[in-house]
C-alpha cells in the first residue's frame, strides 16, 4: 500500500540534474520498499492483523525522533483538531487491518492493487462532492478502474470465493484510506508529516491490537525477523523516502512511480508464493494500473 498520505506536501519545483536523479531514486525505493511489505505480512507468524499493529507500534519512537529532528511539533493540537486526528487515525487502523487480512486471503498482486485504490476513490468524492461531471480523461479512468477491477475479481472467484473476498477486504481497505486523506486533510496543512504520524500510530495501535485480540489472533511472534523487516521497510524505510521525495515532483511522475507496487509485488508473488498470472490477470492490472495514475496525477 502507498503512504498513508500524510506526505501529501505542496509541490515547490520539478528538481534538475544529479538532485533530480536521487529524488526520484528515493521515490522509487520508497515504492518497492512499500511494495514489500505484503510479504512480511504474509511470513509473520503473528496474525495478520497484529502484524499491523507491530508495524505502526515499534515504529513509534522512531517517528518522534523524526518528528523532532525536523522540528515539527507533536503538542499543541486543539481540541477539535485532535478529535479529527483520532478519528483518522480508526480508519487508518482499520484500513490496514483490512488489508492485512485481505493480503492473506488474495494473490499479492491484487491485494497491493486495491489496497491502493484511495486515489480512485478519491476521484470520485471530487465529482460527488462537486457535483460535476468527469473530464474524458477522468470517465475513462473510472471505466479502466471497473473494467480492471472486475477482471480480477472474477479471476478471483475462478481460484476460490475466499480469494475474492480477499479482494473486497482490500477494496475496503482502499476506501477506508480515502476516508483517513479526507478526515486528515486540513491537520496535514498545520502539522508536518512526522508529528502528524505519531499521533496516527498512538492512537492507531490500541485498535489494531483490540481487533486483533477480538478476532482470536496470536499477537506475540516467536520470529521476530519478518515482524522487524515489515516496520523497517514500510513504516520507516517506505514511509521516509516517500516523504522525502513526494513533494518535489508533479502528480504525474508520483502516479506512474506508484504503478512500481503491483509490478515488484506481482513479480514476487510468482517467485516466491508461485501465484501465476493469466494474460486476463495482467490486462486487469493494467486497466486498474493506469486507472490509478490518472486518479494521483489528478489528485
């Protein structure tokens, strides 16, 4: 899954010269590193739901060390601006609880796929809440989405019906994102990135480890290893060169460099879970793919 929005920073100027070549290093790394995570999710002998609430808890300190070294201030939020804060913070928690789960129900492609299908969503708010209708180019997203999306799903259905709820666990997860961009969008312009994913993950973890616990889940590993790895990679590593590359390129560049998930996650999803994809399983892909860059260029 894609950032958690929070590095949804103003766009100042498109760099140049070697500056440009390691930013958009850093932008594609932080993908791949993003992209992984499902694995992890996957090798973890917690549920999938606790690893969640690792990922989210050992993470913590460091992103108040971040928080601090950039000089963004952790206190100081309203009342008001708190309250929206947490409530955010559910549906962050949920979202990634629901795809957790749906990552160990789907084939990984998939799941990375419609785990990111915030930005459509988000696309669509735009039109409903405008009340406008999509340019050519928008309505043609949304139609590559639902071709895309039905295309995988009905392969789904093909596997197993517990392979396409794993599909709609993700989907959820996707919308429930859209809801945590839109619930956090005006305590983003007032806090930093860092600061405001601290308050995220404090008052995220008590509710992945509540669901977890609800749903019968072990939550203490016996190998920490995959546990680690999935924190590293996605709350540190994917997170971090995300928010340091994010606001120093146009929507478009950001849309395309999304489109590396699915691709690291479908080539490994073959390599190591041997989940083969179909020429119908790829133009389902593509369809949904370039679906979402248009949604992020437009964002």
């Amino acid at each position: 899954m894609e950032n958690d929005g929070s590095a949804q920073a103003k766009v100042l100027s498109v760099p140049h010269g070697w500056r440009a070549a390691l930013l958009l290093a850093a932008l594609l790394a932080g993908n791949i590193a993003l992209a992984l995570g499902p694995w992890f999710v996957r090798l973890a002998d917690t549920g999938p739901v606790s690893a969640g609430f690792w990922r989210l808890f050992l993470a913590l300190p460091f992103l108040v060390l971040l928080a601090r070294t950039n000089r963004q201030p952790i206190t100081g939020m309203g009342a008001k601006t708190l309250a929206l804060v947490a409530l955010g913070a559910v549906t962050f928690a949920l979202d990634l609880a629901s795809w957790h789960i749906g990552i160990e129900m789907t084939r990984i492609g998939n799941a990375t796929l419609f785990g990111n299908a915030g930005s459509i969503v988000l696309l669509f708010w735009v039109f409903l809440s405008r009340g406008v209708l999509p340019k050519p180019l928008e309505g043609l997203a949304i139609l590559f989405a639902l071709a895309g999306a039905a295309i995988l799903m009905g392969r789904s259905l093909e596997i197993s019906t517990s392979t396409l709820i794993g599909d709609l666990f993700c989907l959820a997860a996707g919308l429930l994102y859209a809801v945590y961009l839109l619930t956090l969008q005006d305590a983003r312009k007032a806090f930093g990135s860092w600061s405001l994913l601290v308050w995220v993950s404090i008052f995220g973890c008590p509710v992945l480890l509540a669901v977890a616990l609800m749903l019968g889940e072990p939550v203490w590993p016996t190998d920490w290893t995959p546990i680690l790895i999935l924190f590293i990679s996605s709350q540190l590593v994917g997170q971090g060169l995300m928010v340091y590359a994010l606001g120093h390129f146009p929507p478009l560049i950001i849309g395309l460099a999304l489109l590396t998930q699915p691709a690291v996650a479908a080539l490994y999803g073959y390599f190591a879970f041997g989940e083969v994809l179909s020429p119908l399983d790829i133009t389902g892909m593509v369809l949904v793919g370039a679906a979402l860059a248009v949604a992020r260029a437009k964002a």
